[in-house]
C-alpha cells in the first residue's frame, strides 16, 4: 500500500477526500477499499509467520509407494513378483459361468397354420 506525501496510505486519503466532498457512497467504497487491503496485509504477514514456525526443521517425506523389482527385461515373465522381489503364487482359474442360458419353449401350432399368410399378398 502506498503512501502520500503526508504518510498517509493513498486509500484513506481517497477515503478521506471523498468524505470532504461530500460523495458519501463513493466513501463508503473507498472505505471497504482501504479496510480490505489492510486486512489483506495483516493476514499475509502471518500466514507467513505461521508457515515460517510450522515448517521449521522439517524435511519431505516420500509421496509415492516403493517401486516393483523388475528381474528380467523379457517382454513376458510367467513369474509375479512383489515390490520385495519375492515370486508370488498365482493360478490362472477359468472363469464360472454365472447365470445359465434359460431354455426356449417349444410353441404348439395348431393344425393348418404351419406357415402364416404373408400380409399384402
């Protein structure tokens, strides 16, 4: 926030100039205006305050799982293995079926209508 050659914050002189014209609306704006810009200050200043004394002494800590070992560059392994490099157990099993296929029911034509009409015709 800058100041005028008075060492008053530019905002509250505007504040105070309008005042003096009796532009009370155009005031108030210039009001908030100079309210939120010092808030703003203050609450910079501590955050960096508090961020300086909660990350003082502190190191990062690894973000991301240990990697898998890889034991062979082949482009297919028949072995799995986990990130320690010990082989995994692993018996591919067919897949069940789940449902069973309903059965279609024979439909009885009576005499005579073994082939219908053709519409049209």
């Amino acid at each position: 926030m800058a100041d005028n050659e008075q060492g008053i914050p530019t905002k509250t002189a505007e504040f105070i100039g309008k005042l003096q014209q009796g532009r009370n609306a155009e005031a108030g704006e210039a009001f908030k205006d100079a309210l939120r810009d010092k808030v703003a200050s203050a609450l910079e200043k501590q955050r960096v305050d508090v961020a300086g004394k909660i990350f003082k002494g502190t190191e990062a800590e690894k973000f991301s799982d240990p990697k898998p070992v890889v034991t062979s560059a082949d482009a297919r392994t028949d072995k799995i293995m986990d990130t320690d490099g010990k082989e995994i157990a692993f018996e591919p099993k067919e897949p069940e079926p789940t449902a069973q296929q309903p059965e279609t029911p024979e439909i009885e034509v009576a005499p005579g209508h073994e082939n219908p009409p053709t519409a049209g015709v």
